[in-house]
C-alpha cells in the first residue's frame, strides 16, 4: 500500500498529495518517488524503478533521498518507507532543500494511504 504525502517549506511553498510508492496490483513494478529538478524548481513524482529518472524538460532528476538534498540527522524520525526489488526508499523527517527558496526547510508529512 502507497502513502499520501505532501510537502511544504518555511518560506510558504507547497506540494500537495503525492501518491508514493505503489499500490497491490504494481508494487513490483512501479514505486512512486519524490525528485527535485533545479532546472523546473519543482518536486517531480517519478517511478523510482525507472532510472535515470528525466524531467519533461529534459533534466536529469535527483531522488530525494539523496543525502545532498537533506539535513542528517540519523535520530529523525521516519515519514515514509518502501523496499522492493532491492530498493530501499526512505523520507525522514529531516529539513530537505526546497525547489523554490533553495533553503534546507522543506518538509514532508503523511496524509493517507492508497492502493
């Protein structure tokens, strides 16, 4: 079963209901994921089973579960996890780099579930 996420920073920005990870009927073949575009500014969801994860603009996409997109803290709690195909994908609760105001205070929160 996925998660219902959204996002939203310090300086006002906002990215409502993401459906992440993947549902019963696909969870092997598809798991939704958060990526950042510094070419778009803009929180892309895109199947992390897919990689090199592109943009519609053509740039390539960073998983935000990069550590360079997030501020470490391995005490944080966690927000969202997925492991499949030999992938582990988490998002913590930690400060992440916001595509608008490119500051580290971009968070996620869970709203739901979807499958």
């Amino acid at each position: 079963m996925g998660s219902i996420i959204y996002a939203e920073c310090e300086c006002g920005y906002k990215k409502d209901r993401m459906l992440i990870g993947g549902g019963m009927a696909n969870f092997n073949r598809r798991c939704n994921f958060p990526y950042y575009c510094d070419t778009c500014n803009a929180i892309i969801v895109h199947n992390a089973f897919i990689e090199p994860a592109y943009c519609t603009c053509g740039n390539l996409l960073v998983r935000y579960d990069n550590e360079d997109l997030s501020t470490k803290n391995p005490e944080t709690r966690i927000c969202f996890t997925w492991g499949a195909n030999n992938q582990k994908l988490i998002l913590t609760h930690n400060k992440y780099l916001c595509p608008e105001c490119k500051k580290y205070g971009l968070e996620w929160s869970a709203s739901g579930c979807w499958d």
